[in-house]
C-alpha cells in the first residue's frame, strides 16, 4: 500500500493537468510583474499593491476563455 504523501502527491499530478500548471504559472508571473511595478511607481499601500497583482489575472481568464487561444483556451 502506497503512503499517504505519494498518494496525494499522486492524485495532485491527476487533478492538475499541463495546461493548468502553465495557466497558474503564467498568473504567478504577471502578479508578480504587476505588484512589483506598482512598488516602484511609488505605491506603498499593501492594499493596492495586493490588488494590482489580483487584478493581472484578468487576462489569463480571458485567455482560458478564448476557445481560440492554443495555450489555454478551453477546448472541446
């Protein structure tokens, strides 16, 4: 019988697809790239550093919305 951490790790690799991982990195990225620039452009409210970085992931949605994306579109 298999430990319980291989068998989660082993059901994460399942839930998680490819596209999903690169979908989540490319959110991570922009996040980031957003807070970061919000920083230097001089805000140092936490707040509005926080939701600049949520407010990146809006193109990823769109992107995972496009049926006519290839990277994360979502597909038949």
């Amino acid at each position: 019988m298999m430990p319980a951490r291989d068998s989660v790790v082993a059901m994460t690799k399942k839930l998680i697809s490819k596209q999903t991982k690169a979908l989540l990195k490319s959110w991570a990225k922009v996040a980031v790239a957003a807070g970061i620039a919000s920083y230097m452009a001089g805000t140092r409210d936490w707040t509005l550093l926080v939701n600049s970085a949520l407010v990146a992931v809006l193109p990823v949605i769109h992107s995972w919305f496009d049926k006519s994306d290839k990277r994360f579109g979502r597909t038949k």
